[in-house]
C-alpha cells in the first residue's frame, strides 16, 4: 500500500551530501588556504608541503584497483563510515605535525579513504536507490563539495588567523570524526531492499515493501554490461581516456588565479576570477545532471566545448577582466563535468550491474589525471607561459568531446539511461 512516508532514498542522498559537503569539501576545497601557515610554521617551501596531495591522489588511485571489489563484496555503509573515522582522525593528527614527511603519511592515509568517500560513494550509492533523476541527484551530491568549501574557506580562515592552524586541523578533524562517522554509520544502508524498499522510480509506489526475504541485494537484477566484458571494449577505454583527460584539464583552475594576477588588473581580480569558476562549477554540476537525465551526448558536448570556450576567452581576454570572468564560469563547466559526465557517461554505457566495479577502475584515470597533470602543467607554464597550458587544454576539451560522443553515438544510447 502506497503511503506519503518519504523514501528513504533521500536519506542516502542527505548522507551523500555530508560526505561530500563536510569530507570532501574540508579535504579538498579547503585544503589551500592551509597552505601558506603550515609551510611557513614547517620552514619548507610551499610547493613542498602541497606534495601531500599529489601523494593523495596517488594513494587514491592504488587504492581504487580494490575499492570497486570491495564496495560490491561488503557493506558500504561500514566502508564509507569506516572511511570517514580514519579521514577524521588523520586530520586530527595533523594538527600536531612538524615535520613535512608526517604530511606525506597523512596525504597517503587520506587518499586510501578519498578512493570510497569521493570517487564511489555517491555515485554507487545514488545508482543502488534511484532509476529517475539520477543526473540531476549526481549533480547534487557533486555540487556539495563546492558549497562545502564555501562554507568552511572562511571559517578555516577565521580559525587560522585567531586560533592557528593546528587548531584548524584539530576541530575540522572532531567535526568529520565525532558528528559525520556516526551519523554515517546510522543512517547509510546498503541496498532500497535492506529497508524493505524498491528504488525510488522502480514501481509508482516507491514506498511498497520488497519481498521480505531481500535483505542484503538490490530489489531486482540490474541491467547491464558485466564487468568482465565490459573492461575489454574499447568503448570502456575510451571513457578511461576522456576521464584521465577531464581531470588533468581541470587541474588548469589551479593556475588562473597567477595569470590574472599577472596581467594589469586590480589586486582583488584574481579573487573574482577564482569566485567565477567556483559558481560555474556549482552551477554546472546542477545543469549537467538535469542534462543527462534528458541526453547524455548533450551533457558531453556542453561540458567539453563550454570548457574550451572559456580557456579562449581566458587567453583573448588578457585586456577585458569582465572576458575573463565569463570565461572562468564556462571553464567552470568543465570542472564540473569530471564527476558528473564521467559518472553518468559510465552508466549510460554500461548500466547498473556492476557499475561500482567498472567505474571504480573509470576513476582511476581521475586520480592518476589530478596527480600527474597538477606537476605538470607548472612545469609547462614555467616552459611556454599560461596562455600555452590554456590554448593545451581547450585542445584537450574538444578531443574529450570526440571521445565522449563517440561511444555514445556508436552505441546509440545518448539520452537512454
């Protein structure tokens, strides 16, 4: 019988919000305003210090070559609550750190838990409870570690500057620790059946009980391509290649803010620039989704050639700053689109049964992408300038394209979920 009871599903997709709005966003978003205080307080230059997140994305990388076996073998909700006390306590034991090499064990030991808090949680979890909208909630759940770092920039700051940095580490650390692990732990569940639920869109009556005896499984097969045929496609490689390249262009967002303060603007420019790409990303998480829920080569071609448009308008807009402002917001489509498009170009390809596993191993071109491209697009800026690396990668961002709609038209699945 149909009750008005709210699905649960949107529990899980409060707990994918967490994840990334509170995890993720004190992990990542805020992790360079750190920067300058603790190298300064270690004696080591800043880029030595930010090696630990290179080691991150590493240790992610490794880590996702069993991450994707292991959320489908065992209990999410014990992974990713597991994952969150480990990330907790790290963050802790940063806060009484003084030696640079203890960062690099941090960076390594977060990076193992970023493999399941960041790259599977919400899109395994998202595709177990929702067959509508999944776009749209993918987009959601992405665009929380944007509004995460919003919210926690400024509080790192004002903590930084009146209590320190150790003290900074200690209560973000106590936050993702003492409130995020348990209510994880409490409210995550595996599968819409461990509830006694179809997935929301499955039937008209979301809320009408499984059969009792489904407890630990999805409600029904999924459809899909297993994951043994599917890692021999070449379609599979080419989402591998689109996944690697979109992370490594989006690693560009770290170097706009020292072209714009390079060029014959206000000291505050830089600022507005980086504001600009943030709200593009957040803005552009949102829309992919509702896009691909409607036809996913769409959400491919708008992500990629927004994205390039914006490096030109960069480059071309060395004179207007109000050029350059709207190029970093479409800019910030492509960086939204290395979660979202990829996540739901895996799907669309390849289905829901053994989603987890295949893009487990789609996001260890992400990882690899972040941890290779970050290097070496300095080292390239140094070599040829800024405007070289942005003409790179608006380059890159049309052959994405290429490699995203290809496999889509191929298939004839653009806009099929």
């Amino acid at each position: 019988m149909q009750t008005n009871r709210l699905h649960y599903g949107y529990i899980i997709l409060i707990c994918c919000c967490l994840m990334m709005g509170v995890n993720i966003g004190i992990t990542f978003s805020c992790a360079g305003i750190f920067y300058q205080p603790v190298s300064q307080s270690l004696g080591v230059a800043v880029g030595t210090f930010g090696l630990y997140m290179s080691l991150m994305y590493i240790a992610s990388t490794l880590m996702l070559s069993v991450a994707g076996r292991w959320i489908e073998k065992y209990s999410a909700r014990y992974l990713l609550a597991g994952s969150s006390a480990i990330m907790g306590l790290t963050l802790i034991s940063m806060a009484i750190y003084n030696a640079v090499w203890q960062f690099y064990v941090a960076g390594c030991i977060l990076g193992l838990t970023v493999a399941f808090l960041l790259y599977l949680s919400f899109p395994t979890l998202i595709n177990r409870w929702f067959r509508i909208r999944v776009g749209l909630l993918m987009g959601v759940c992405s665009a929380a570690s944007g509004i995460g770092g919003m919210i926690f920039n400024p509080i790192a700051g004002y903590m930084i500057e009146n209590c320190g940095w150790r003290w900074a580490y200690a209560i973000f650390g106590i936050l993702v620790l003492v409130i995020i692990s348990p209510l994880l732990l409490l409210l995550l569940r595996d599968y819409p059946a461990d509830k006694g639920l179809l997935p929301v869109g499955e039937s008209e009556a979301d809320d009408t009980p499984a059969a009792p005896e489904a407890t630990s499984a999805p409600a029904r097969p999924a459809s899909g391509i297993e994951y043994a045929k599917a890692v021999r496609m070449p379609l599979f490689y080419a989402v591998f290649i689109f996944a690697f390249l979109m992370m490594a262009i989006s690693t560009l967002n770290l170097f706009i803010p020292g072209y714009v303060s390079s060029l014959s603007f206000a000291e505050e420019s830089a600022a507005w620039v980086a504001s600009a790409v943030m709200t593009g990303v957040t803005i552009g998480k949102l829309a992919l989704g509702h896009i691909n829920d409607r036809n996913s080569l769409a959400g491919v071609l708008v992500t990629t050639l927004a994205g390039a448009a914006g490096l030109f308008m960069l480059i071309e807009g060395d004179a207007s700053l109000a050029i350059i402002v709207a190029g970093a917001f479409l800019f910030g489509w492509a960086y939204a689109g290395v979660t979202v498009q990829t996540a739901m170009l895996t799907r669309t390809l390849f289905g829901n049964r053994d989603y987890a596993r295949i893009y487990a191993i789609i996001s260890i071109a992400l990882a690899a992408g972040g941890a290779l491209a970050s290097g070496g697009w300095g080292l390239l800026a140094d070599a040829t300038g800024f405007k070289a690396i942005f003409a790179t990668g608006a380059l890159l961002l049309v052959l994405c394209a290429i490699l995203g709609a290809f496999p889509l038209i191929k298939k004839g699945k653009a806009g099929v979920q």
